[in-house]
C-alpha cells in the first residue's frame, strides 16, 4: 500500500498523475489517497474539489489494486482550510458508498 499525497507531482504533458500512477502500479499496490495535498486541498474552489474527487473515483475504483479514500491528511497540522477537509470528507463518503 502507497499513501501518496502529491499526485499532481507525477503528471506529464499527457497524463494526469492519477491516472499514470494507476496506469503504472494499479494491479500491484492499493493506495490511500486524498485530493492533492499541495494544490487542491489548501487552494481548491469547491468545483475544482468535487472533480477531483470523482477523477480518483473514476480512475482507481477497480477490483483489481484499488485505494482507500484518506480524508483527514493535514486536519492536525491546522493549514488546510476546514471547509477543504470538511468537503473532502463528504464527498469521499458519498462516493464511497455508491461503488
């Protein structure tokens, strides 16, 4: 299991860093996963956390490899915004339960 919390960092001209990652490793690890912790967390407008949020969905819910949702990365540090983290956590739970 890899718990990477970056993964715009592996992006290319292409290829999200999702979908690569996946694309790469998916049928051989789980991964726990957030929305990007740099970029999308602290910065993200509402609409820009719902789509990634529903890209991860999209792009890792198989039953081959797969994630586990990870909602809570930064609430101890306090540099997230709350509604941020708040979002995550909804939306992580309402996807979750329709797959």
């Amino acid at each position: 299991m890899l718990n990477l919390e970056q993964m715009l960092l592996f992006s290319d001209k292409h290829t999200d860093g999702y979908t690569r990652i996946r694309q790469t490793f998916g049928e051989q690890v789980c991964f726990t996963l957030n929305v990007d912790s740099q970029r999308t967390l602290p910065d993200g407008t509402p609409e820009e956390i719902t789509c990634e949020v529903e890209h991860i969905f999209r792009v890792f819910d198989s039953p081959k490899g797969g994630f586990i949702p990870f909602a809570d990365v930064g609430k101890d540090h306090y540099v997230r915004p709350s509604e941020n983290l708040a979002l995550v956590e909804m939306l992580f739970e309402r996807y979750s339960r329709h797959t």
